[in-house]
C-alpha cells in the first residue's frame, strides 16, 4: 500500500538532521506539508530547502528545544504557517552523558519537557485533526545505560509518557506511539563521529548488532511514516523498536 499524506501537516522538533530530517524528507515525499526546527540555522535551511522541492509548504524555524517558552512559540508559529497539524513528531536530544546535574538537567528539558511542551502546544490542533504524536526514544531505555545514565533513564521515561499520553487522548481519538532506535549511522551523527574519536566502542557496537551494520535514518523515519498514517490507525501507546535485533 502507498502512504499518501496529501493535505496532511507534519511538525518536526529536531527535524535538521538525522532521524528528523529522514522524516520531514519522507512526509513531504507523501504529499504532505512540514514544519522543523533546530538550533543550527545553516542545516535547518538547508533541509527546509530540501522539502521544498516536493511542491508543499517548507516552514522551518530556529528554536532551543531545552527552554518551554521556545518550543511552544515554535509549534504554535507552526501551526500558524502549515494551517494546523496531523502529526507532531519529537525527535530532539541532548544525548545527556555525565551523570552530574548538567547530565541530568539538559537530558530533562531537551529529552522529556520539550515534548510535554510541545505536545500541550499543540493539544487543540491534534483534537481537530484527529491526529497522531511519535515520539522517539531508544533502545538505551531498555538496557543499563552505564556510559550514559541520564540518557538512557530519561528514553525509559519517554516511553511511559506515551503510553500514558496514549491513555489520556484516545477520548480525543488522537494516537500517540513511540520509536525506539538502535545505533544510527549518519554524517556528522554520534556513530559517525565515534568512528574516528572512538573505534573501540563503534566496532564494539556494529559487532553487538545481529545483522552487522548500523541502521539508517531512512529506515526509522519509515516506521515514523507508518506510526502517523491511517495503516496503523489502531495502534497506539506502542514502543517500536528499529535496531537490526540490537540489543536482543
């Protein structure tokens, strides 16, 4: 079955690289309109620039994801420019490592309040559109998180607001699920980066995965697609894990 969001509205918070990009790409590639947002101005218009070329609304704006006033400026300008929205995808990370208060504090408001604000922002928008949340976790939720206990502890934390967000706006038949991702590999990500500062834990990790690469930003962003389309119209409060058997 082809997906096809044609007059469908996506809002993606972290939506310049990576993951968010993979599926601003793939939403607009459905016939639908995005909205991103980042901090870093040059790739957020260049991926703008990007969705553009499918033929829909492009909008995208700089916003810090850590700070509430930010994102639900951000999601409600986007609601303004795109004329609602359909699917609200959190995507944004602080990737928290030390287990110190700055670890834990900016994996806090970037990893978990960003989607709580966005999510309340967005609220009256989802309810007249009947619409969808993705939130994106990672397996790192499942697992002891040694090298980074603030990362993975507040992904474990994602996973349980969505199905709780799911139990609270089923009444409003508004569907919220989760992505859970194995190690992605993109230029400029963090296994692309560990691949020169630290080969030891990359090739430690591509050797733990059963299928023997890392995955791709493409291959989440489909499972994205398919969470926000009528396909999966009676799924919600899930957790999908997209990791090649990482972890298993």
């Amino acid at each position: 079955m082809k997906i096809d969001f044609t007059g469908k509205k996506a809002i993606i918070c972290g939506g310049s690289r990576g993951i968010g990009r993979s599926i601003a790409l793939g939403f607009a590639a459905c016939g639908g309109d995005v909205s991103i947002c980042a901090r870093d101005a040059g790739a957020l218009e260049q991926t703008r620039a990007e969705i553009a070329k499918h033929g829909h609304k492009a909008h995208a704006a700089s916003a810090d994801l850590a700070k509430g006033d930010s994102v639900r400026g951000y999601v409600k300008d986007a609601i303004a420019a795109l004329g609602g929205v359909d699917l609200l995808v959190n995507n944004a990370s602080a990737f928290g490592s030390s287990d110190d208060d700055k670890g834990w504090t900016s994996s806090l408001a970037v990893d978990m309040l960003s989607i709580v604000h966005a999510t309340q922002e967005a609220l009256p928008a989802l309810r007249q559109s009947q619409g969808s949340v993705v939130n994106i976790s990672s397996i790192s939720a499942h697992h002891p998180a040694a090298r980074q206990p603030p990362y993975g502890a507040i992904k474990a934390a994602v996973i349980h607001y969505t199905a709780t967000q799911a139990a609270m706006y089923a009444k409003d038949r508004i569907r919220v699920n989760c992505i859970a991702p194995g190690s992605i590999e993109f230029p400029g990500g963090v296994w692309d980066r560990r691949k020169t500062d630290n080969p030891a834990l990359y090739n430690g990790t591509l050797n733990s995965i059963p299928f023997g690469r890392m995955g791709l930003p493409e291959e989440v962003a489909n499972v994205a697609l398919f969470l926000a389309s009528p396909l999966s119209s009676w799924v919600t409060g899930q957790t999908i894990a997209v990791a090649g058997g990482q972890g298993l």
